[in-house]
C-alpha cells in the first residue's frame, strides 16, 4: 500500500508539472472498505483470468484502477465495450454472487463486421466458461438514443476502457448521445469511470482522431455536458515515456504495434499509452 501510495504522490506532481491536474480540480475519491479491497484482490488474482491478460496488468493496474472507481462486488455495474472481455475476466467473479455485470458490447447485428465479429467472440468466451460468466448480462451500447444501455437509474457504475476515441471517430453528436445513455443508467450518486488514451493540451478534435489520443479537458466537457461532476482523477495509468507522438498513433504501442517490427524494440520499451484516469458523479 505504501509503494502506491508513493506512486501515486509521485505520478501528481508529474501531472501537475505538466498542466493536467490543480489542487482545485482533485478530490478524495470515494474509497473501499477492507472486505471489499480483498475482494477485489482475489478478483484480479483470479484463476478465471487468461495468462495474456494477466502480462498486461503492469501497464493496465486493473486493482488500483477499480479500487479508485470503488467498485463494490455488491455492485451493479456497466462495462461499456468490453471488447475481448480484458476487464470481464475481473468484474465478473467480483461482482457474481451479490452484485450484478451488464455488458454492454457491440450489436450483433450490426451493419459493421468488426462489431458483429467481436460481439460473436465474446458471446462464445462467456459459453466456454459458464461457472463464470453465467450471470453476466448482455445488452447493447449503440449511437440510437432511444435504446438504453441498462434499466434507467439501475447501475452503481459505468466503466469505460479506451473507448472515447472510437465515439469522436463517429462524431460529436454520437459521443453526446453516449455519454447522455452512461447518465440515464446510472443511479444518483452512482459514478462514471473513464480510462482513455491522453493527449497533450490544445490537441485539436482531427488530431484526437487520427491519433487515438484524446484531451482530459474534452472528455471532462463531454461528461459535463451529460450532467456529471468531475470526483477525482488518478495518475495511475500515466505513462511518462508515451509522448503520444508516433507514426501510427497510440496504434503504434503495444499492444497493437501497428508497424510490426518497425523499431519493435523503441515502441516495446515506451509501453502502452498515457492514460487519463477519471472518476465523474451523476
């Protein structure tokens, strides 16, 4: 405990240094009693979780990222794309027996394979593992807004992972009509949890998108907008080797390394992205 909290302490004063964070933007998070910060330490550790995965936890910090989301195995909570299910291999042993997981993935009926194609494999990952995944509950997040991500005012939290980016590809409009679905689910006082690759003040909406990077101070507008209020937001995803400068942008990291073996070795040594950790309030 005492190594994170120097981590954290030390991963402040960068930000700070660098303009991202003001003593008058960051408060005390809430915080997880005993029971549920072993909980969610057995959850990490658990034997559900693939090896693969498991190698990417130095540069993902799943424990210190829920712990400051606070998330409760009591919970109720909305994991926004989960993708290949990184973070579903954690949430849902947490939160199996008192809480609740609701997926809310791609359609699968989609008019986009690659959407259609990663619903249809994460499906199949929760039928391969049925004492695990058997209570995880599958919706859809899409830009329709008339089709709601959860029961409205039912969740305790929305956790998001390296997703805005993807919505601002699809548009302003768009990117407004999902952040206004993670506040409808939500139920007051429940949180919203965001995870996304950073980008350097003053980078312009055409380079976020071309570049996968995207400003705090936008995301922050964006969940403003929706009617969230900033709680808090951590250093624990930073990375300060990322200068978010690459060829390819934050594809060119791992774990995507766009350019193959292209300076492999450069873009294996920087890590994964500089990351925004940041916790809102309905």
């Amino acid at each position: 405990m005492e190594t994170h909290m120097l981590k954290m302490l030390a991963g402040a004063v960068v930000l700070a240094m660098a303009g991202w964070v003001t003593a008058q933007e960051t408060v005390a998070p809430p915080q997880l009693s005993l029971e549920h910060q072993e909980a969610l330490r057995q959850a990490v550790g658990s034997n559900n979780r693939s090896i693969t995965n498991i190698m990417r936890d130095a540069h993902r910090n799943p424990e210190q990222t829920l712990n400051f989301f606070a998330v409760q195995p009591d919970h109720t909570v909305v994991e926004i794309w989960p993708g290949a299910g990184w973070y579903t291999e954690i949430l849902a042993p947490l939160l199996r027996e008192d809480g609740k997981l609701i997926a809310a993935h791609f359609d699968p009926e989609s008019e986009v394979e690659f959407f259609r194609r990663s619903r249809s494999e994460f499906e199949d990952k929760l039928s391969r593992r049925p004492r695990a995944y058997d209570r995880v509950e599958l919706t859809v997040l899409d830009y329709d807004p008339q089709r709601p991500i959860a029961e409205p005012e039912s969740a305790d939290r929305v956790l998001t992972f390296r997703n805005v980016h993807n919505w601002l590809a699809a548009g302003m409009d768009e990117t407004r009509t999902v952040f206004a679905k993670f506040h409808a689910a939500l139920k007051p006082g429940g949180m919203l949890g965001v995870v996304e690759h950073r980008a350097r003040p003053g980078t312009s909406l055409e380079d976020m998108i071309k570049t996968g990077y995207v400003s705090e101070d936008l995301v922050i507008e964006l969940a403003e907008e929706a009617g969230f209020t900033l709680v808090s937001r951590s250093p624990i995803n930073q990375n300060p080797q990322d200068n978010t400068d690459h060829p390819e942008g934050v594809w060119t990291l791992p774990p995507t390394l766009r350019l193959g073996n292209e300076n492999r070795a450069h873009y294996l040594a920087i890590g994964e992205s500089d990351r925004m950790t940041l916790l809102f309030v309905k």
